[in-house]
C-alpha cells in the first residue's frame, strides 16, 4: 500500500471532505479522488461510498483508517531513525582489529555515554577480512580494518572508507642485535632464522616476502600469531623475529627498530557499507573517531 494514499485516508476519515483533504495536502481534489480509488483496488475492498452529494468511509475504510494510523506513525519513526540529523539512538556494531579497537574504540565509551546515551556500541574483534565480510553480510555496521604500503587491500567499491591513521612498524629481533642498515640489510641478518607472522591475516607475511625478496632470499615462516604481546614473548624465547608497531613498548630481551627503504606503515581505515554512513549512529561514530584520529 503507498502510504501516501494512506495518508489521504486517514485525512478523509478526520476532515470528511475531499475538497479538505486536497487543501490540506495541496493537491487537486481529482488526485485525491484517483489516489483513493487505487488504494482500494489495491486492498480489493471499497473505501468509500456515496453519502449526499459527499462520500464517507464504509465500515473496512473506517478499519484502514485506524491502522494507516499506526502504519504512518512506523514509517515517520524509521524516517527519523535514518535521518543523519536525528538523535543517535539504539545500537551500532563494530567490528575492528584489536588494537585499534583499544586505541580508537574504548575511548569512545565514555564520550557516547555524555553524547549519546540512547546509543549501544556493540564491539567484534576482528581482522580485516574477517570485518569486511561481516560488513557486506550486513553482521556490523562499521569496521576499522588496516593494510600496509607495503601490502596495500583494495575495498570494495560498495563500501565507503575513510583513512583514519598511520603506523610505523618495525621488527622485533632479539635485544643486542645489530639493526643498522636499510630494512634489506636488517632482514638478511635473519635469512636462516625462524619468522614469526599474523595467523588470521596475509598483511603481515605479505610485507614480510617483499623485503625478504629485496634481500635475495625467501623467508621460513614457522609461527604465525595476532597477539602482539606473543609474537614479543617468541622473540624474546629465541623462537624468531616478526614485525611489530615502532612504538611499541619492548619486552626485556627484545629490540624493536624501525625499518626504512623501504619504511613500513600500517595504515588504519574506517569503513561502512556506502549510503550507510549519512545513519545517524554511525554518522556520529565517523565524527567522533576521524577528528580526534588526525589530531
């Protein structure tokens, strides 16, 4: 049923005239009378029927009245529930890598609690592929996912993603040794030993195989884990040498340096299904995570 005729139903039933009805929505009384005469072919009933020289509504036209009531009623409120300038109000899913989710997402809890506190976050972890596929399963509505320059992930063309951060990543090798030199020269010092990358993402054993291939030699991935405070405690227990954030915090018998020519940066997006952004939840999370990011 379109609602618009809907609505010059429930317009006939309270002001009882066509003519009234057709001022009151600035249409020709003759488009009322048509659009009426399709809602009832549409429910194969009559609406109407003649009363004097005016119309009235018959018993089931009386009956639709009363519902296109609360019909309206949901549609105004779905309406105002996508309307960008609306309050933010039930819940919003996201899925996100763990430490973006510490970094980013936690903050934010607080923040929607004084801001908008008809609003629920729900969190996921997960890695990049992982959210990605939930977002076009329709599983969450926002994923924070990540790529390298290294090891760059094109997005879909039917998301919408917006670069939120950049992170210098360096390698974790066991503490005293000598790290001088591009990250070429740094990777061939490890050429026989042992490399430790992601399990749940290629990103890592991606960038990993490229500067191994500028050093001349393929890298023997033994372990693979997404904490990075595991992939520290295997390094530190002699087990191998993995990419790890620059500025991360070295556990004792770690060191963690930097590369360069080439510099590896991870790079962090958020990203939702395209049109979803302008929903006022997730228009509000997008406002609140970019700014604060990029200061």
């Amino acid at each position: 049923m379109d609602t618009r005729r809907l609505e010059m139903l429930l317009e006939l039933s309270e002001l009882g005239s066509m003519r009234e009805v057709a001022d009151e929505l600035g249409v020709t009384t003759s488009t009322v009378s048509q659009q009426l005469a399709m809602l009832a072919r549409d429910v194969h009933v009559p609406l109407l029927e003649p009363d004097g020289r005016r119309v009235r509504l018959t018993p089931a036209g009386r009956r639709l009245a009363t519902h296109a009531v609360t019909i309206l009623a949901a549609v105004e409120a779905a309406r105002m529930d996508l309307d960008p300038d609306s309050e933010p109000v039930g819940e919003v899913r996201v899925a996100s890598f763990a430490s973006a989710a510490r970094r980013h997402l936690l903050p934010l809890v607080t923040q929607l609690a004084d801001t908008a506190p008809k609003l629920h976050l729900v969190m996921r972890e997960h890695e990049p592929a992982e959210a990605l596929d939930l977002l076009a399963r329709d599983r969450v509505d926002l994923a924070l996912v990540y790529d390298y320059n290294l090891a760059p992930h094109r997005l879909p063309d039917s998301v919408h993603a917006a670069a939120i951060d950049t992170t210098r990543w360096g390698l974790g090798v066991p503490a005293g040794t000598d790290t001088t030199g591009s990250a070429a020269a740094v990777f061939r010092r490890f050429r026989d030993g042992e490399w430790i990358v992601n399990s749940r993402n290629t990103a890592d054993d991606e960038v990993v195989r490229t500067i191994a291939a500028l050093a001349d030699f393929t890298p023997r991935i033994t372990h693979r884990a997404d904490s990075l405070e595991l992939v520290q405690d295997l390094i530190a227990a002699g087990l191998g040498v993995g990419l790890l954030p620059a500025a991360m915090p070295a556990v004792p018998g770690v060191d963690i340096t930097a590369l360069h020519d080439p510099a590896v940066t991870l790079r962090s997006y958020v990203v939702t299904r395209r049109g979803r952004e302008s929903w006022a939840p997730v228009a509000l999370l997008l406002r609140l995570l970019t700014p604060a990011i990029r200061r």
